[in-house]
C-alpha cells in the first residue's frame, strides 16, 4: 500500500522579491507517494528548479496548498518540509563558492547531518565513520581535508551529492545533480544512490530533474513533465518535443586529427605556455605544463574532475599565476600586442565558467551585467558611454537577450543567464574565449543553439579554448585537443 509524502493542490506561486506578483507556477496538483522515484523533465524555464525550490520548503505558495507527511501526519509548515527533504542543486553550489568559507571537505560533509551551512555541533564517532565511508563510496578520500575554494566545480559537487545523502532523507531532491561530474563520479553516485534506495531501513525517495534522458538511472522509472509552470498529466506528451525539428544542424564530433585545413605547426601563436607550474594553497596543482594556441586553433581540454582543467583555464586569462621558472607569452593582435600587462590580459582573453559566474554576487540588471565586461569586472564601478552601451545592446541582440536588458539577472532562467555572461564575455573584442563547462544546466534546444554561436564567433576570428565532460559535445570548429591529468597536460 502507498503512503503518500508530498500533497500540493491546485498550487500557484510567484518568486520572493516580484513586486508584480506574476505567478511562475500555475494550478499543480501533485502527490508523490512514497518509494515512487521521478524524473522531472523541461526546457530551461519551465519551473523544475522552482517546483523543487517548494518540496523542499524554501518557497510557499500564493494560491493552493502544500502538505508534507511527516512524523505527525501531514502538516502545511514549510519546516516539515525542510526536515524530511534534502536538495542539490546548483543554486546551493553557487552559494558556497559565493561565500569561499574555509572549511574542509569533512567539515561540508558533516553539515549534512544537521542540514546546517557551517557546522556548529560536536561530531559523533558513528557521524565521522558515515563520513569516511561515504567519501569511499564516492571516490573523494583525498577531499576530506582540503578547503572548499581549493576544490573544482566537480569536487565540490560530489561532495554536495554525498552530504545529502549521508542524511538518508525521506525525499531527495536533485537538481540537475550531475552536472560536471565525469563519467566515473557518475556511475559511482548513481550506484551509492540506488544502493540507498534499495537499504533496509526508512525509505528514500528520488526527485530529479534532467535535460539529459541518458542522466537519468533506469531505476527512477516515473517521469512528469513541466511546461511554462504547468505540471503536465502523466500521460501527456510534453508540448516542446515538436521543437526539436526547429533545432539548428547536429554538431558532429570533429576529427581532432590533423586534416586539410588544420593550422600549420609554424602559424603564430597567441599564447605560448612555457614550463608552467602554478601552486593554489600552497599545493602544486599544474605541473610543467608546455602548450602554444595558434592562430586558427581552437582547442578541447579534456580530463577527470580535479585534474587541473579549471586552474588551467584560469592561469591562461591570468587570475593564477605561474611559479618562478615557467612564464606564459601572450600576443593579443586586438588588444595591445604583445603584452604581459594585465589589464590587456584581462580585455584580451575571456573566461567564462560556472565559477565566474556564481561569483557574480551583485543583483544588476541584464544590461549592466554585459557592460561590466568592458572593464572584466564584478559589479558597476564608473558610467558607461554611449558608446559602449551601443555595442553592449549590439551583442545582446545578436544571442537573442536585448529583451532580457533591464531584468534582474536573479529572475532569468539558465540558459537567458548562460547567454549574458557569453555577451559579457565578447564586448570590447577579445581575441581568445575560455570556455568551461559552458552547456551545463542546458536543455538540448538551449546547448545547440550556445553551440552554434561559438561556431559563429570562431568564424569570426575568435579562438576558443573548451573544455566539457561531454566529449561528444562541443562546436564543430574545434581541431586539436589535449587531455589534463593530475595536473599534466598531455598533446592528444
């Protein structure tokens, strides 16, 4: 007999802090019984993270109503709701790095049992045992004692994944939960999962959400679509699937061999790396690192989580810094030459990441957002001319965001949000564009359509630089690739 753990009927809801109170959720009913897992599934801005946000307690509703079945029978509390979910999710991710609190991997672990963001009690032996053995399962031993700014996207959400399953909560809550992590990371989380789900013991149930079918385990069998905010009935087909016929060419898997076309070994490069070792912390995390970017070169960097992928990206737009002995050439033809100052460096090559991005912790508008790019800064510091506004709106047009200009960039939706930091990114006319896990949090219509703008931006004489987990994904222009390694970077 089912018993059921989450009731909402005929529920609305508008978001915290919309003086217009416009409904993003509109009219859902829906009881998740226990034990039945579901994958939630939508296009960037149907409301998936919204409608988690709400089973887990965090928003309530203007209309309709929300019970959670607790120990006590159902209650409308959204403290109930908090003490028997617990939710990943991006948002949650960026709050951490936003904060770079310098606590240990063991430290964020141990929060978990409390649900707390520090950790403000004694741990138990039984606590410090559960810990060590979820890093096991997890393959993050050695992220026990490292500091959480020290730690990649992908590190820090394996270990956001485990401190919430050490909880054992009665309703999971995974948003976009696998984002970022590499293959194995992933087979081991799905693994420890199903192995909870299956424990004796109380009961687990799965909510995820996805815009990858292949992310999804086979044992998470249910699947409710959402669509503008509205929960569709089980057997509905969901409306957006028509739009995949509207999705531009397919990016094939380029050759990344040489072939007719590819830059001659001779071409002038524009950013040469010469036994590069760069120290975070105090620890050696690249490790005589040699590479040249060549005029008509666009590359795809590819390795584990923690191989050095992210520090590689950073060292390169010269927010890290190479140890005495190694040096990096910069010729940067659209801004300044050859150059070493940082100001040129900063203007010429453009990093954009999910980290740059959670660091972006001012509330500006869409507009405001892009024009900081002139100067490659967090935040507004001096007026803007004409001028520079006039290309600022030029290039938001040219994504298909000028509408977005004066909207908070806190109420766009992912894939809007993915699109103003690439317009951030390419004003004032860069000549190389870093690139780290730019489709994350995608859905399929959203990542062709990133895909083919860098495909456009390289036919431009833009070099991009990619790095992905997905290494059957990336633009077409890309012709040469090198794999990261413990901090090695090997030419493939």
């Amino acid at each position: 007999m089912t018993q059921p753990l989450v009731a909402i009927d005929h529920l609305n809801l508008f978001l915290p802090g919309d003086a217009a109170h416009e409904d993003v959720l509109h009219d859902i009913c829906w009881t998740i019984q226990r034990g039945e897992h579901c994958a939630l599934m939508g296009v960037n801005g149907a409301g998936k993270t919204t409608l988690l946000s709400l089973l887990h307690g965090l928003l309530w509703p203007s209309a309709g109503s929300i019970h959670w079945y607790g120990p006590d029978g159902p209650e409308s509390s959204p403290i109930v709701g908090r003490s028997i979910s617990a939710l990943v999710s991006p948002a949650q991710q960026e709050r951490y790095q936003r904060q770079s609190w310098y606590i240990t991997g063991r430290e964020l672990l141990l929060t978990g049992f409390e649900d707390t963001p520090l950790l403000y009690t004694t741990t138990t032996e039984e606590q410090a045992q559960a810990v060590e053995d979820m890093a096991r399962q997890l393959d993050a031993l050695p992220l026990l004692e490292r500091q959480l700014p020290e730690m990649s996207q992908g590190q820090l959400r394996i270990l956001l994944l485990g401190r919430a399953l050490l909880r054992r909560p009665a309703l999971l809550l995974l948003d976009e939960c696998v984002d970022g992590l590499d293959m194995g990371h992933r087979r081991r989380f799905f693994a420890t999962l199903e192995a909870l789900t299956q424990a004796a013991g109380p009961a687990m149930t799965v909510i995820m959400s996805s815009h990858r079918m292949d992310q999804v385990p086979e044992w998470c069998a249910r699947r409710r679509w959402i669509d503008g905010g509205r929960l569709l009935p089980e057997d509905a087909r969901p409306p957006f699937d028509a739009g995949a016929e509207a999705l531009p060419p397919p990016h094939p898997r380029p050759a990344l061999r040489a072939a007719p076309g590819m830059p001659a070994l001779d071409a002038a490069p524009l950013v040469r790396v010469r036994h590069a070792t760069v120290f975070l912390e105090g620890e050696e995390v690249l490790h005589d690192i040699s590479w040249t970017l060549r005029r008509g070169e666009h590359w795809r960097i590819v390795g584990d989580n923690g191989s050095g992928k992210s520090t590689f990206l950073r060292m390169l737009a010269g927010d890290e810094f190479v140890a005495t002995g190694g040096g990096i050439t910069r010729f940067l033809p659209g801004n300044g030459g050859e150059t070493g100052l940082l100001e040129d460096i900063r203007k010429g090559i453009r990093l954009v990441s999910d980290l740059s991005q959670a660091r972006y912790g001012y509330s500006v508008n869409a507009l405001d957002l892009v024009c900081s790019g002139f100067d490659n800064s967090v935040g507004i510091y001096r007026d803007f001319s004409a001028e520079e506004i006039a290309e600022a709106m030029r290039v938001m047009e040219e994504l298909d965001a000028a509408e977005l200009a004066d909207i908070s960039i806190r109420q766009v939706s992912t894939g809007q949000l993915r699109r103003l930091f690439l317009a951030r990114a390419l004003v004032g006319h860069p000549d190389v564009l870093l690139l780290d896990e730019p489709c994350s949090g995608l859905d399929p219509i959203g990542r062709a359509h990133y895909l083919a703008l860098l495909d456009q931006l390289a036919e431009r004489g833009i070099h991009l630089v990619y790095v992905s987990h997905e290494e059957s994904e990336g633009p077409s222009c890309l012709n040469r690739q090198a794999r990261m390694e413990r901090g090695r970077l090997s030419i493939a």
